[in-house]
C-alpha cells in the first residue's frame, strides 16, 4: 500500500506541476511586450486579446506601436521587383505573437506618371523568409503601413489603430481574418445589388469551359478608379456625420485609401488569376472632394454605372483604360459582366459602402464587383436574405451551398443561410474557370500587358479514382500534386454539383491549406455530433463531384491547376457506424476488447467492401496512427489494448479498400501500464 500511496503521490506532483507550468506560460508571454528582430515593432498592450474601439469589442488582435520613421527608411531601401539589389528584410508581427520575416520589393500598382505626383505613396510585395506559404502586399501611405499576408495560419492584415497629432499613425493592429468583426453589421444597403441588362451585356457567354491552368503569364490591366466625394471625405475625416455636415477630404488621402485597396486586391487576383491592376497616371483627375460637384449620384450604383462610364471616357479617355471603376459611401455594389477591355462598358462597375475601408469592403466588395466585371457570377445557391434579391442566385453558377463564401459568394447577408460573416480572399473554381476563359480566350485578352513570370503552375493534380459510397456514411478525399518550381503547394476541395441538375451542393468551400485531404463532413462534426449548414452528408443515392485545386501562392502571379473526380453514392447502402465502444468507457491495456460496428450492406454490391482496418486515436480523433486489426467487414472483431495511456481514446473502423469510415460517439480511457519507479524514501514499485 505505500508503495501505491507514494506512486500515486509522484503522479499527482508531476501532473500538477506540468498542468500549473502549461497554465502560467501563456500569462507570462501576457505580461512581456515583446520587440521585433529589426526593432521595429514592440507591443504596446499584452500580446494575447486586445480591445479597442475601431472595431467591434469581440474582435481580437495584437495591438503594436512602430517606429514609422524607421520604416519608412527600411521600406526606401527595398529594391523594385524583378530588379537586382540589395535584399531588404522587413519583420512583420503576427498576431498570435512572434515575428516572420519578409524579404521585401519596390512592387508599383502606380503608373510611373501617378507615383511622380504622389511620391509618399508606395507598394511593395513580399516573400516570407520563415513560413514556405508566406506571401505578402504591403503599402505605406500618407495613412500609414498596412499589409495583407497568406501565412500557413491564415490570412493576416494589419492596419493602423489610432492616429498621432500630426495623422501619421504608431499604433497598429495585426489580426487573422478570421478573427475579425465588423464595427457595424452587415446592412443590404452595403452590399452588391447587381444590375444584369442584357442589353449591357454585349451578348458574350464564357466558352464551354476547359482545363485552363494559369500563372505562366501575367496580365497588367489598367484601371481608372473615380471617387466621389462622399467616399474622399469619409476615408480624410473618418466622420461620416462631418461629411453630411459639409466638411471635405483631400485627393492625397483619398488616392492612399484607394491604392490600400487596391495593393489588396492585387494581391487575390495575381495569386488566383494571374492578374494585376495598375492605376493610370490621371487617376487623380476622377478623384472628387466636393459632393454637390462631383459627376456622380453616390447613393444610386445603378444610376452610376452609366455616370461612370461617361465621366471615365471624358476625363480619361477610352483608350487610355482598360476597366474603371468608382468607389462610394452608398448604393451598394452594381457591375455589368464582362465588359473589361469593351469600350463603351468596361468602366460600367461600382462599389459603395457607408465604410469603404477594410477587409469586408476590399474582398466582399471591390473583388467581387470587379469579378463581375470580369464576368464571375455569384456562386451561392442560398435563397434567404439577400440570397433571394433580384439578379442574386444564378442557376447555372449556384455551386456553395447556403451564402457560400468565396469572393464572388453572398457571404454575410443570407439571414439563416449565412455560412460565415465575411468572404474569404480566393476564387471558388467556377469563378476561377470563368475569369481565365475571359482573360485568356474572350475580350478580356484583347487590352491587357502580358509579360512572362517564369513560373510553372502545378502539374499532374489528381483527384484519385471515383469510388461508390453508403449514404449517411463519412469520407475523405486525398489527392496529389507536384511543382516544377518545388513551390509549396495548397490545395482545397469544392463539390461541383448544381440544384438544376438534381445534385444541390451540400458541401461548402473552404479556404486552401497545406494538406490535400479533406474529410466529409468536418473533422469537427464528426467528434462532436453536431451538424454544420454547408457540411452535410446525402441521405439518398445521388452523384458527388468534386475538384480539388492546386496552388503555388507565387507572388507576381500564382500557378494554379486542379481535376475532377466523381463519386457515386447508393441508398443500398450505410450508414455505416461504429456502434461499440460507443461511450466514455474504460479500457485497460493489454486486454482483449470487442469492437463493433454497423456494416450496413456495405460488404455487398455495388460498395463491396470486403476487409475494415481499424484504427486508434490517442487525441480525441485529430488523427489515427496506431492500426489495431485489419479484418473482415463482418460488424464486429476483437482487438487487443496497446500500451497507449489517454483519456481522448477514439475508434475509426474504415474500409480498407474506400474512402468512407465511422467513428465512435465520444472520448474513452484507456489505461496504460505503470512503470517501476524507486523512491527516495526508499520504497519501491
């Protein structure tokens, strides 16, 4: 008994302690502001949860003060892209903490005019010297350093917090996406409400869509960006009430808001199409400070369209643009599909919001609008909410269930369909299908600049052969692909199904990541036995295709190829489950212990699934490494209890030779053997 008493004692000790070392790490990490390798950054408030009131209470971030002249000077240093120099490394603060290094280039989305006028305005690109996914777009402007980087992690922004006396800001905040909250909610007013005439059309349809890889060429359009006054006085003041009282913004300001947005929108469509925008050099020319003059009705996108296309023409010029564009304080988003490089349509696009600043309006707005423009649809095949406005759903584009949540998606503003509050910054497939086709083999061909980027899309994707599944029964998917560059690829699944055909979407996308496996539905709900709105499995026989796209992320414009595979799914069939352990169990090691599952008519024709592995997680079912048994797929098979001590046990029994499985319910124990163990006090095991 003592011998028990003072093992069990030791355990205790060292459990507690390793539980009150792992509870006290990340309060110290709270109260040390950490510095940058270039001293460039410091914490200005502990780096974990910071609040402040630019943005809604629940939006989480890492406030930083920044030494701007210091940066200023460093950013002088970097060379212009494509050009020998001296490499210029920038540390950017994450916001979880820690820094990556950048290794940075001059990148201009400035015509070589416009930059003389407006030289306290510059751009810049990235490479991360710490993470192989690391890409980034910088700016820093009369408003301050702001930056939008992909990082393994997420998607990363930062932007200035508050500004100094003289307007200049030092404190700043780098935040995930995904972290973000809006200040204000979502209204319909602020969102796209597109005006498709086919009048205004000018007849094109996209070709029969092909495999059309892309990023060995990179296409630079040139594009004319008005402001209307309202816009120019809200991104100078910030004071949306100032400006309705008469007060005014300036043309410097206003030009730094729009290359802010800009610089990020560049850096979606060079990475997913292979196209930038360069501002032409009369840009400032169409930029507005007085509301009563200004050419435009900002409140009404419909009625600027053709405002917009009258102004470009006369101030600009048509041959001196390729695709314009204006920005508002209202009227929500309007465009007229392919109509770049069309004279007489292609300034024909609008982007109004009552905050035309941040991420929502650079990805939900700007990108979209401007994906219109390139002839993108709407891919949700939602109907509530906004999803249910005129022109919203499109038939033969509805691929994401719900609000989807790609760029050219309805994210945010369908009611009960919403599948997340703001759009992710990529293309779904269709959109990319579509935008290439048009780039590549329609109008949009015939005006761009088209120079090499000596890049090599991703070759030899595969889906993996098609397989026949039980219903109601979960699966992954894992394909491959390889790099010519050897740049790191990510890749992401999207099912390529359409209501009118019969087979709604019930899968969402989601955004690109290092592994080319996904599961059906999501790891998440599985271990959880919840279900999720875009995550849901057929209850009928039906098809499921999907396309899993390849991305190299190449800064300067990004190699991307995808393929296709088809699943069928049959109601003779599943679901198969797991059925015992099913409950928070007790196993101990080294025993003999029955497992037992539902086999649902999955040994016969057409699944014809013979033998099952079986499979142990030690970690609440993140992953599965240790194979307890490989046998008949009978419903049931005893296995023997490895020496793996946890309190998150999991089972998956999977068909050895399919892709669908079952897991158990819920987290048991399994209990290891104790070792020997010789104390102090001389008692022994």
């Amino acid at each position: 008994m003592k011998k028990l008493l003072g093992k069990i004692r030791l355990i205790t000790i060292i459990q507690t302690m390793i539980a009150f070392m792992a509870c006290m790490a990340p309060l110290a990490a709270q109260g040390q502001a950490a510095s940058s390798p270039d001293s460039l950054w410091e914490d200005a408030a502990p780096p974990t949860i910071a609040r402040r009131g630019l943005a809604a209470p629940e939006s989480y971030y890492r406030l930083l003060r920044v030494d701007i002249t210091a940066l200023e000077r460093t950013l002088g240093q970097a060379p212009f892209e494509e050009r020998p120099g001296a490499e210029i490394i920038l540390s950017i603060p994450m916001p979880s903490g820690g820094f990556q290094r950048f290794l940075i280039e001059e990148s201009p989305i400035m015509a070589p005019a416009l930059t003389a006028k407006f030289p306290d305005i510059k751009t810049y690109r990235g490479i991360s010297l710490d993470d192989p996914q690391g890409t980034a777009r910088f700016d820093l402007t009369p408003k301050g350093f702001h930056a939008i980087f992909h990082s393994s992690k997420g998607t990363v922004y930062i932007d200035p917090d508050s500004p100094t006396q003289d307007g200049l800001p030092e404190l700043y905040r780098s935040y995930f996406k995904r972290d973000f909250k809006p200040a204000q909610p979502k209204k319909r007013e602020c969102q796209v409400d597109e005006t498709e005439s086919p009048a205004e059309i000018l007849g094109f349809r996209p070709s029969p869509l092909a495999l059309r890889p892309s990023g060995n060429t990179l296409r630079t359009y040139r594009i004319a960006i008005a402001a209307s006054g309202e816009y120019t006085c809200f991104v100078t003041t910030g004071d949306s009430q100032a400006c309705a009282g008469g007060a005014t913004g300036t043309k410097n300001d206003a030009l730094a808001a729009i290359v802010t947005t800009l610089n990020r929108v560049d850096f979606i469509y060079e990475r997913e199409v292979a196209v930038r925008f360069e501002l032409v050099e009369d840009n400032d020319l169409i930029i507005y400070t007085n509301r009563d003059t200004d050419p435009y009705t900002n409140d009404d996108g419909h009625t600027m369209l053709g405002e917009n296309q009258m102004n470009l023409d006369n101030i600009i010029g048509n041959d001196n643009y390729d695709i314009g564009h204006v920005f508002s304080t209202g009227g929500g988003g309007a465009a007229v599909p392919a109509t770049v490089c069309q004279a007489g349509s292609k300034a024909k696009g609008v982007t109004g919001s009552s905050r035309p600043l941040g991420d929502p309006f650079d990805v939900d707005f700007v990108a979209h609008e401007m994906g219109h423009q390139f002839s993108a649809q709407h891919t949700f095949n939602g109907t509530a909410g906004a999803c249910g406005g005129k022109n919203a759903r499109k038939p033969n584009d509805a691929y994401e269930p719900g609000s989807g949540s790609t760029i050219m998606s309805y994210a945010g503003i369908c009611g009960e369909q919403n599948l997340q509050p703001h759009a992710d910054p990529y293309f779904h497939g269709l959109s990319f299908d579509q935008i290439v086709d048009y780039t590549t083999q329609s109008t949009g061909n015939s005006c761009p600049l088209i120079t090499s980027t000596l890049n090599q899309a991703p070759v030899g994707v595969d889906a993996g052969p098609s397989y026949t599944l039980p219903m109601g029964t979960p699966f992954t998917l894992t394909g491959t692909a390889i790099d010519p560059d050897d740049d790191p690829l990510t890749y992401n699944w999207e099912e390529f199904d359409l209501e009118k055909d019969g087979n709604s979407p019930l899968f969402r996308s989601f955004p690109p990541t290092d592994d080319p496996s996904r599961t059906f539905p999501q790891l998440s709900d599985l271990l959880n036995n919840t279900s999720t709105l875009g995550e849901q499995l057929p209850a009928e026989a039906r098809e499921l295709t999907f396309r899993l796209t390849a991305r190299d992320n190449r800064a300067g414009g990004g190699g991307v190829d995808y393929d296709m595979v088809t699943l069928e799914v049959t109601d003779l069939a599943g679901p198969f489950r797991v059925t015992e352990p099913n409950s928070p169990v007790t196993w101990a090691s080294n025993t003999s212990k029955l497992v037992t599952w539902e086999v649902a008519n999955t040994d016969l024709a057409p699944v014809s699934c013979g033998q099952v592995d079986i499979l142990l997680s030690i970690d609440g079912g993140d992953s599965y490494p240790i194979t307890l048994a490989t046998t008949a797929n009978d419903g049931e098979a005893s296995i023997i209890v490895p020496d793996s001590a946890t309190t998150r046990a999991r089972l998956k029994v999977a068909c050895a030779d399919n892709i669908f499985f079952g897991i158990s319910d819920t987290d048991f124990t399994i209990t290891g053997t104790l070792p020997d163990i010789i104390f102090a006090d001389g008692f022994e095991s």
